[in-house]
C-alpha cells in the first residue's frame, strides 16, 4: 500500500471515524483504523468499529498501490493532527502485510513516522443489511429532529432504552423523543424535503416517496455522530436508512455510520403530556436564559435549585436562588402571563439545557401546578415540546 493525500482531508477523516473507536477495546484490533486504498477510484477508505457502532468514510487521495491494513487509531490521529499543512505520504511495503505484522511509514515535510499495525483480516466486518427497509429522509428533518432533542436523553446505561432517541413515522410526519425520566423533549417534522431550497434539485434530491410507518430506539451516541455528519449535508439533500430488526445504517454523502438498535419498549411520553394548562406565561428565551444563568452563579451542587414566582398582577416572572452559606440571587424579567400566581422550582441544568435547544427567541411556558410537568414550546415553526418535571419546593 502507498498513497498520497493533503494532511487536512487524513486529519478530517481520522477524527470523525476515531469517534467509533472504544477507549478500552475488548480486543486489540478494535482500537485500530482500517486503511483501504482503492488505485483504481484513486481513494482511501477509512473504517472504524466498536462492534456496536460503525463509522466509514472516503476521501481523495493518489494511490501509488492499493492494500488494506489497520493502524492505533489514537497514535495516528494524534501524529496526523500535529503535521504541517500540506501532502503526506503513507507507505506499507508487501512483505510486511504477508507477516502480519505491518510496519507503515508515515511522511510529510517535516520528517517521517513509523507505525507499527496489524494485518486487516481479523477487523470485523461492518454489518450490512440485504432484504430490510430503505428509506430517505430529509437532511433538515433529522438536523432539526435530532439537535432539538439528543440533550434529553439519559447517560445512565442501567437504563439502556432511555440512552437512546425514539424515532417514529406516521402520516408524513417524523418524530423525535427523547427523556431520561425527569424530562422529555420531543420534535415533530416534515418527511418531505422541501423543494425550495433548491429548485434545481437533481432527481436523487427531490422529496421521497410517502415512507412506510416505523418506530425504532437509537442509541444517542450513535445519532450524535450522525448530527456531525449532517453538518456536511445540504438541506435538499435527502440520507438513506437503512433497517431490520436490530441494524440501522445511515448514508451521508461519502460517510457510513452503523448502530444497533436498542432494544425493550420506549415509554408511553405522550401520555405524560398534559392536554390543559391553568397558567400560561409567554417571555423571551434569551433573556429568560441570560437571567437562570446569572443566578444561578449562586446556586450550590448539592442544591441545584432555581425558583420561578409568576405575577400576573405586575406582569413579571421573578427567579430566586438560595444557597445556604453562600448567598441568595433575585432578578425578575417581563412576561405576559394568564392565570394564578405561582411559585415553582426547578433544576438549573435541566431547564438551561432545554431553553438553548429551543428554536425561537419567544417561548410559551405552560403549566398547571407546582408539583405537576411543566410545557416549554417555541413560537415559531418547528414543533418541538420540552416537558420538565419541577423540584419539590420544601420550607
């Protein structure tokens, strides 16, 4: 194998396949990258794979002679990143890919680098999916999907389901959930790509066919990955699924990712979510979360708490933070409100996490008592619900 290629598209690729490799793989050849160059499509192919989650990806490259081989992912992402700007050359002679044992060089301008590897027979292979669903979705559907609802879901692996986002099709409308118990975030959007965005689409771009109803749970991890490969996706564009029983893959232009599906029955969120509400406050977003911020300079780790008092009499929602030993906090900030006073407590994490992903400046928060869910909701066009659970205010 020998190949030249500039040192940014290597460092590019190197970091987005990194990302599916474990930090302490079960086998030693898990924490490798597999290599392949192809001399007669003058590419280089780059493939990593914890056995739960698979990245591929290709970029340009003058291959002087096609082969395969795996080399530390680590060790060659942290040589490649320090390069200079400019071409590289990798190079593994034949007979040390027949031993087994490959010994590759890495050259650029500055000097060169040996690496020691392992031959790519034992890297396992990708899964691959023969006779499930295909399916194409609009890229500005799964950005907006999952950016409005990935912070939701829960870091706790006992839980596994909840790690995940439920991603459901029904009547020509995508949705996206996620909730780790004390919250929920919940996105609904169009399947069709809209054809204004590029009124030159070529065929492969227009709108999909209606899509076949489907419900799958994906792990987070996974579609966060596929959030930063969408970033190199047009909006017109359109990503294939693909799926069966417990594989999804997702095509992004010259990118592969592949995950498992999680397993076990997503909870029953839309039950969670009241129908009325006694109270409704409207306000903006960027100063309610300029406000939380500030006091909650003040609010301790043990006591994480901020507290809302609605006052409908002045027009105003004040917020409160008391730490003992250290101090308390008060600001209040303009509101339309209907419906009774109110005082209500919540996490400062949970409620910042949520206001910054929703995507309006003017929100609505609506909500009943102060022990019951609380509604966020932007005024705008996307449809996205964040559902809060409050903090028990205790005197």
């Amino acid at each position: 194998m020998k190949f030249i290629c500039s040192q940014s598209d290597l460092n590019s690729q190197l970091s987005l396949v990194g990302r599916a490799v474990p930090s302490r793989p079960t086998h030693p050849i898990l924490g490798n990258v597999l290599l392949t160059a192809d001399a007669s499509r003058h590419q280089i192919q780059l493939t990593a794979f914890d056995l739960s989650l698979g990245i591929r990806t290709s970029f340009p490259a003058q291959v002087i002679e096609g082969g395969t081989l795996t080399l530390p992912a680590k060790l060659l992402n942290d040589i490649v990143s320090r390069l200079p700007e400019g071409e590289v050359t990798l190079s593994c002679p034949l007979d040390s890919l027949a031993q087994g044992d490959a010994q590759a060089t890495l050259t650029a301008a500055t000097g060169r680098f040996q690496i020691r590897g392992m031959g790519a027979e034992e890297f396992p292979e990708l899964p691959t999916i023969q006779d499930g669903k295909k399916l194409m979705l609009p890229a500005i559907a799964l950005s907006e999907g999952l950016g409005g609802v990935l912070f939701a879901a829960s870091p706790d692996e006992t839980k596994q389901v909840l790690t995940g986002v439920h991603v459901t099709h029904r009547q020509d409308c995508l949705e996206f959930a996620a909730t780790d118990g004390h919250r929920l975030a919940l996105v609904e959007t169009s399947d069709q790509a809209n054809p204004e965005t590029n009124t030159e689409a070529e065929p492969s771009k227009l709108p999909a066919p209606t899509l076949e109803d489907f419900a799958l749970t994906i792990p987070a991890r996974a579609l966060r990955e596929l959030e930063r490969m969408l970033t190199t996706a047009n909006e017109s564009d359109l990503i294939a699924l693909h799926l069966d029983d417990s594989q999804v893959i997702f095509e992004v232009n010259h990118q592969r990712l592949t995950s498992r599906k999680l397993e076990g029955a997503y909870p029953a969120y839309h039950q969670l979510i009241p129908r009325q509400f006694s109270r409704d406050v409207t306000l903006e977003r960027r100063s309610l979360i300029s406000s939380i911020e500030r006091v909650a300079v003040l609010a301790d780790q043990k006591n994480n708490i901020v507290k809302f008092r609605l006052n409908s009499a002045d027009q105003k929602l004040h917020l409160a933070v008391e730490a003992q030993d250290v101090g308390s906090g008060e600001e209040a900030l303009p509101a339309q409100i209907s419906g009774a006073d109110l005082e209500i407590a919540f996490n400062v994490r949970y409620l910042i996490d949520g206001l910054k992903a929703l995507p309006s400046n003017e929100i609505k928060m609506q909500l009943n008592e102060n022990n019951q869910p609380v509604i966020f909701t932007p005024l705008g066009p996307i449809q996205m619900t964040y559902l809060i659970m409050p903090v028990q205010i205790r005197n």
